[in-house]
C-alpha cells in the first residue's frame, strides 16, 4: 500500500480542493409564457409550457 512521504501543505491541498469551490448555480432564463424564472431547455414547471407549445396536459 502506498503511503506518503511527506505531509500534504495546505496550499497544495487548497489548491486542489479549490476546483469545488467554483461551481454556480444553474443560469435561469425567463419563461415567454408566464414570466417566470426556469431552467434552460426545460419545460416550465409553472405553465407547463416549452417552445410555445403545452406539454404536460393539465390533469
């Protein structure tokens, strides 16, 4: 088994951890029906509504 020789400094281990910090929340875009913020490329989960046409019919 493998073990280290010398301990990890902490500007080697933060710069490795520091990929992780720089996820964002997901871009919104706003809804032509309804106005409403949702996802990208995504059906609408207030109107139910993407590229102008009703996917989810009302139950």
């Amino acid at each position: 088994m493998a073990v280290p020789k010398r301990r990890t400094s902490k500007a080697k281990r933060n710069s490795r951890q520091a990929t992780n910090m720089k996820m964002s929340a997901p871009g919104l875009c706003i809804c032509p029906q309804c106005h409403q913020p949702k996802l990208p490329h995504r059906v609408c989960p207030n109107c139910n509504y993407y590229d102008g046409k009703e996917i989810v019919a009302e139950a």
